[in-house]
C-alpha cells in the first residue's frame, strides 16, 4: 500500500509529541478499527479467549474485542481514576489482553503493575489512550509501557475539528517478545482496505452534515438524522449496528482525513496547556465543594474535568443549569458502554460485577477543559453558588469597612 505523504506527517509529528518513532504508528480510519485488526491478530496468534477491560467506557472500544471473536470480562474503576482496578484478581489461563483505558486523560498508575503482570504471563497490554492523544503511560526508562496504544482524531476527542482518524502505536519491544505476533499486528495495520467512494464522499460531508443537524430545531432534530441514517448519507459517532456488538470492516484512512489531522495536530501543545491551566482552575476552586467531589489529583491536560455529585438528582440539577447557561455538559460514560447497548447479553457485562461503575455513571459531569479562563470561572460560579455567595458576602462586607474606615479618617 502506497501511503500519502500526510499520513507520514501525522505520524511524525505523533512520534515529535510522545518521544517515539514515527514507524511505530499505524493510522486507520476510526480508532475502534485499529483495535479490531489488532484485537484479530491477538486472537490468530494467541487464540480464543478473554480480554479484561472496564465497562465504564464507550461501546466503541468493546465492539473491537468481540468482532474479533474473544469475549469481554468486565474489572471494575478505581473511583480515583475511573479506570480499571483489580484486574490481577481476573486474569486467568484464557485471558489474552487487558485494557487500561485512561480515561478523560487520566494516566492510571496501576498500568505499571498489570504491565508487571502482563509481561511476566504473555498477555497483551492494551493502552486505550483515546481521550489523551499521544500521552502514553511511561515505564522506569521514559519507555512506553503498553504493547498497544489507542489513539483518536475522532468526536469529542481532544483535536475538534478533525472527527475521523485513529493512530495505533504498537510497541518494537514487542518484536523481541513475540516476533510472531508483532508481524501479525503490524501486517494487518498495514494492510487495512481503503474506504468505498460512497463513505469518503461521507467523511468529507460529515462537518456541513452536522452543522445543518445543529440548526434544526430540537423537536425534529432526531427525525432528520434518522431520514439521514435510513438513506445512508451521514457517518454518526456511533451507528445503530455498533449499539449491538458488531461494527463496519475496519477501514484504512483517507488521504482527506490525515490531511486534515495535518492540518489541526500543530495546535496540540497549545491545546494542552489551556487544558492543564483550566484544570488547576477547576482542581483550586472546586475542591472543597460540599455536593459534589473531584476525582483528577494531578496536573494533566484532561480532556474534561470530572466532578462527581453525592446523588443524581442533584447531577442532573448542577447538568440543567450548566446547559441552560449554554455550556456542553458531557455526562461520560451514562450509561455504561456509552450510548449504551440495546441488550447488555451482547455484550456479556453483568451489572453486579462493577458495582463502583454503576454507582459513579449517574453522578458523574465531565466540564469543559478547552474553554477559556473566563468561561471555566463561569462554569466554576454556577457550580458554586454558596461558595460564591460566601466570598460576595466577604467582599462587601470588606469594602463597606474601608468605605467606613475612609469616612472616619476624613472626618
Ligand atoms: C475510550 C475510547 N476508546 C476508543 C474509542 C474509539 O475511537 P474512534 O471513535 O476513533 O473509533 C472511543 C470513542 O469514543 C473511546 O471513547
């Protein structure tokens, strides 16, 4: 396959970004293929089996472990991470991979130890980095941990405007410790088919698609997506199919799509500076918050800044009043398996073995981290109305005294 002259651009400035090598990055269309084709070599070498991954995530990345025919085991979050916890306690004789999924770009500390555990047995560690584009958990060295790394261009990832795209790292130190399985990865990354006209022509309408969808009225909104849907002439975030454990062949990128990637990646590391200043914006005023609590306790550049209320209810209220000041407001991942499978057999996830997912998913808002300071203290006030109200009190009491103490000093 002859690869444009942008996917070795995007591949560079991936390798600039995360202090690796551009030949050990493979981009697709959608990152969930990437996953696929590799989840597909994983089984062709290793065989049928298991991959332990969490529920708290988008249905997207568990379509690629059962198209691949190996079937999903379930490890609950750390609710200090909303990432996997004791997944040591599910590893077993058919497990073959296990997902740390990072999630909203939390780098989850407990990958040094499944990468422990994953070395030591054979198993693939598969890094889904969706939400932290071209940060990867490091070992003792400055080396990448994973065996695997996910990456996304796709909606609502950290780049805005570029919708498509999935760049998949896979690791040259795995090339010493199963040759076989390397080759079997890299070959199929390689090889992926390139996408039919009709879906091209697809991908290059989707923005002006969308941006009509965002001015129909919110009443018709759902028909006319489903009218789009029916005659097969828009490319959702996630389509009807991918709600019931399967998804489309996995598809090469379009020379558009790296050409578009090419043209938005250069803003990443301003784009991550913003995000980090606003989550120590968030992490300085929302931490004593009485309603709600704060989940990230270091500085990264989150893709959104979780905050998790003591019940729904008042979830819901804090979402309504963000919304209706016109603020985003993702409630990740509700429900599980994000937008939620249409029979959860398909999936084979038994809502009691994650219990701490199922407590968290309803209580959970996900604030904006790309906005400006000034927009991120708005968000902050509406959160924080006793807060605010306090530190209004302070402020006009302070002044009413040296307006007093101004008043007694002329007189
Ligand atoms: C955690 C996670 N992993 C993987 C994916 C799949 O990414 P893509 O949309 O590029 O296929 C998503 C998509 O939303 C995701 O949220």
């Amino acid at each position: 396959m002859i690869l444009s002259e942008s996917n070795l651009a995007v591949r560079e400035k991936l390798a600039k970004y995360s202090n690796t090598n551009p030949d050990d990055w493979f981009l697709c269309l959608k990152a969930r293929y990437g996953m696929a084709a590799s989840y597909k070599a994983i089984r062709s070498e290793l065989g049928s089996g298991e991959v332990i991954t969490p529920p708290y995530t988008c249905i997207t990345s568990v379509n690629p472990i059962i198209v691949a025919g190996l079937k999903p085991i379930y490890a609950d979050i750390d609710p200090q991470t909303l990432s996997i916890t004791g997944a040591d306690k599910l590893v077993s004789k058919r497990t073959r991979a296990i997902v740390v999924q990072h999630t909203l770009g939390i780098i989850n500390p407990e990958i040094q130890n499944i990468g422990k555990i994953c070395k030591d047995t054979g198993i693939m560690l598969v890094e889904d980095s969706a939400h932290c584009l071209a940060r990867m958990a490091l070992d003792h060295k400055g080396r990448p941990i994973a065996d695997i790394s996910v990456h996304s261009f796709g909606v609502e990832k950290v780049l805005q405007n570029t919708k498509f795209g999935g760049a998949i790292f896979v690791n040259p130190r795995l090339k010493e410790r199963n040759p076989k399985l390397y080759e079997a990865i890299t070959s199929r990354l390689i090889n992926l088919p390139e996408v039919p006209r009709s879906l091209d022509l697809k991908i290059r309408a989707y923005r002006t698609q969308n941006a009509i969808l965002q001015r129909v009225p919110n009443a018709m909104k759902s028909g006319f997506r489903n009218i789009m849907l029916k005659t097969k002439t828009f490319e959702p975030a996630v389509k009807p199919l991918e709600q019931a454990a399967d998804q489309d062949i996995e598809y090469a990128i379009t020379p558009f799509v790296s050409e578009t990637i090419l043209k938005n990646i250069t803003s990443l590391p301003s784009d991550y500076r913003r995000r980090e200043q606003n989550v120590e914006i968030y992490r300085k005023y929302l931490k004593n918050a009485t309603y709600f609590h704060i989940v990230s306790n270091k500085k990264e550049p989150l893709l959104a800044f979780p905050v998790v209320f003591e019940d729904t209810h008042r979830a819901t209220e804090a979402y309504n009043a963000l919304a209706s000041s016109g603020y985003f407001i993702r409630r990740w991942y509700s429900p599980l398996l994000y937008p939620g499978p249409v029979d959860n057999r398909y999936y084979s996830y038994n809502s009691k073995s994650c219990p701490v997912s199922e407590a968290i998913h309803p209580r959970i808002l996900c604030l904006p981290t790309n906005l400006s300071t000034n927009d991120t203290k708005k968000i902050i006030n509406i959160l924080y109305p006793v807060q605010n109200h306090v530190e209004n009190y302070r402020k006009t009491v302070e002044n009413s005294l040296s307006s007093t103490k101004k008043t007694s000093k002329k007189a």
